[in-house]
C-alpha cells in the first residue's frame, strides 16, 4: 500500500491495532476529532479519487457490520451479504463504481475488529445458510500487509458449519493464507477479465497469468474457488477473447473445485461517466451502445449483452458442467437465452448458490 498520508480517528486511537498499522506503514500518523475532517481535504484535493487511494483513515465502524449487498428489485439478487472491513482500494480500475460510489472515495479500515466478530458471532448463531464476502465495497487483499484481517476471518469461519466467506480480488497476496486450517469455509475468488482490459483498464491489479497461478495454488491447499467476470467489457473480438480466459482457468485448476463462476455486463451510473473520462481520457468504455436500465443504471443494449452470455455460458456448461454459473443483476430473458432456465425453476438463485455452498464448502443447513 502506497499510503502517503495516515489518520487515526480520536475515539479509537488507543487500540492497539491503529499502533501495529502505523508502524507497518512507517507512518506517524496524524489524530483527528472527527473523520469529517479528512473528509473535506480529500474532497478539495484536484483529483479525489487518486488522492482517496494515498490517505489511509483508521477509523470504526459505526453501521453494522454484516450487511446485506446492494442489488435492486429489478434484477434477480443472490442475496449475497458484505462484512464491511473498510472501503475503497489501493488499485485503480477505470470502471469501478467507488470511484463515484463514496463521497468522497478514500480508504477507511475499521479497527474496532472486536464489534466484527461479535457481529459474526450473531450471524453464525442464527439458523440458514450464508454468504458473506468482504470484496464488495473494498478489494478482500489489499490490507494484508497491515493488517491479516483475512488470516484471523479464515480461522474465525473455520470454526462453524453454515456460513461460508468469500474472499475476492485482483491481488496475488496469498502466501501467509495456504497453510491455514480453513476447513473449506472460506472459497478464494478472484475478479478476471481479458489480457486487453487487465492492460488497459485495470491499473495496479495483478496480471491475469498471476491470478490464476494464486487460484491454482490455494487450490492445492485445500481452498474451494470462485471466479467473477464482472464486469464485461464489450470490444471487437471481446467475446474469442473471453472464451480464450476460460479455457486459461480451465486449464490452469480443476473445475470441480469451483464453486460458482459469475457473469456480469459493465454497468454504471451516470454519474461516474464524466470521472471516467477525467480520470482515464484514453478509456473508450464508457462510449458502447448503453441505455439506462430499470436500475437508472446505463447497460450495454440487450441484445449485444445477451449474445456474449450465450457464448460463455455454453462454454462453461460445455467444459465444467458441474460449475454453478449464473449472472449478477440480470432479468428472467437473460437467463432463458443464455442458460435455458430461469432461476426461479431451480428453487431461485440464492438456494442455488446455496447448495452449491453446502457441495463444495460442507455447510450443514
């Protein structure tokens, strides 16, 4: 973590953790009384978000910690839900939707970490199955060099039989992670995408080779995986280059220790166009065939996204039919065309990726 500047926020500055953090970053860091303070620097500076991604704030919690993600009635949702760690990312992606997402965008990791596992401990004691993953508001490996968050969750869900964590990235930050007892409660996924869109548009992530060389080796130790293709980009020659990743992965860990594989068309909200064309000029992704969907988010025109599904789709029935493959956020049509059922004949998308847990993962409902 390229962290410039270090904030600790006053009410929580004597927890050890704020101590053990500044003196892996090499930081004296700087007490403030209120996180508002840093708000409004990182709000004045020319480019927010680059500088969101230099000031590291220390900070708590003070909403709940297990939330449930943000999906839309108007897509089907998989239930999903977010142990909120912190926010933002070190890496710099022109599509991620933080950029506009937080106000401002800047990196905060709570440390009131006793909360979070009493939280957890909540969630673990109630009855049903549950999906939890840190890698939605923020990237799951970015804070392993300050802080082995995803060590100590690794141990903590080791520990029960109905709640499986889900770590994602685009970061190759695994070694301190192979030799732990996980006892297949944790799946380690990553975030994968064409060789052109890793170069072109996901600055300071680890390359495509490297992401699936870390896939492999936790593999080898035991992890039960996951991967997201999420978002996709349409290009000419995007859907050869697509197929071309999957049969990478296929080829690269055994497919009957995946989990799920997600599918997902780059979508965004208007409001993060114009930050894509200041921050990224060279971009070209925002200027496809979009409308704006039921969501007011603008999608690529429904026949363009449903044609690249199709083909992935059969692909990965063709190569891994026992993979639970399904779309983020997409609508009964899409499913039909591209996977020939909808979810809802299958008991709907959460009991699918539910029994896919209990498979893979040894999950007691």
């Amino acid at each position: 973590m390229r962290i410039q500047t270090l904030y600790i926020d006053q009410t929580v500055a004597d927890l050890p953790l704020c101590s053990a953090i500044a003196e892996r970053l090499g930081l004296t860091p700087k007490r403030v009384e209120s996180p508002e303070t840093v708000y409004h620097l990182i709000s004045a500076a020319s480019d927010p978000v680059a500088a969101g991604k230099r000031t590291l704030l220390l900070t708590r919690n003070k909403g709940a910690f297990v939330r449930p993600c943000p999906g839309t009635s108007y897509y089907t949702c998989c239930n999903y839900m977010i142990l909120h760690i912190g926010t933002f990312c070190v890496m710099d992606c022109a599509y991620c939707i933080l950029q506009s997402y937080f106000h401002p965008p800047m990196l905060q990791y709570y440390v009131n970490q006793a909360e979070m596992m009493a939280a957890l401990d909540t969630v673990f004691a109630e009855r049903g199955i549950r999906r939890i993953g840190t890698g939605e508001f923020t990237d799951s490996l970015i804070w392993e060099s300050i802080d082995p968050i995803s060590e100590k969750l690794i141990h903590k869900f080791a520990a029960q039989e109905q709640t499986i964590l889900e770590i994602k990235s685009k970061s190759v930050h695994i070694n301190h992670l192979l030799g732990l007892a996980h006892n297949r409660k944790t799946i380690m996924a990553w975030s994968l995408n064409t060789e052109s869109v890793v170069a072109g548009q996901e600055r300071g992530t680890s390359s495509l080779d490297a992401r699936l060389r870390a896939a492999s080796r936790c593999q080898a130790h035991g992890y039960p995986l996951a991967f997201h293709f999420d978002p996709l980009i349409i290009y000419p020659g995007c859907e050869n280059d697509y197929l071309a990743v999957l049969d990478r992965l296929f080829n690269t860990v055994d497919p009957s220790g995946i989990v799920w594989i997600s599918l997902g068309s780059f979508r965004f909200m208007p409001d993060l166009k114009p930050i894509i064309e200041s921050r990224f000029p060279v971009s070209k992704i925002i200027y496809g065939e979009f409308i704006k969907g039921m969501d007011g988010k603008m999608r690529y025109f429904k026949p363009l996204r449903m044609r690249l599904y199709k083909r992935l789709a059969a692909y990965i029935q063709r190569h891994a039919p026992a993979v639970t493959a399904y779309f983020c956020m997409e609508d009964d049509e899409a499913w039909e065309h591209a996977f020939g059922f909808t979810p809802a004949e299958k008991g709907g998308l959460p009991a699918m990726l539910d029994r896919a847990a209990i498979q893979h993962c040894g999950l007691r409902d």
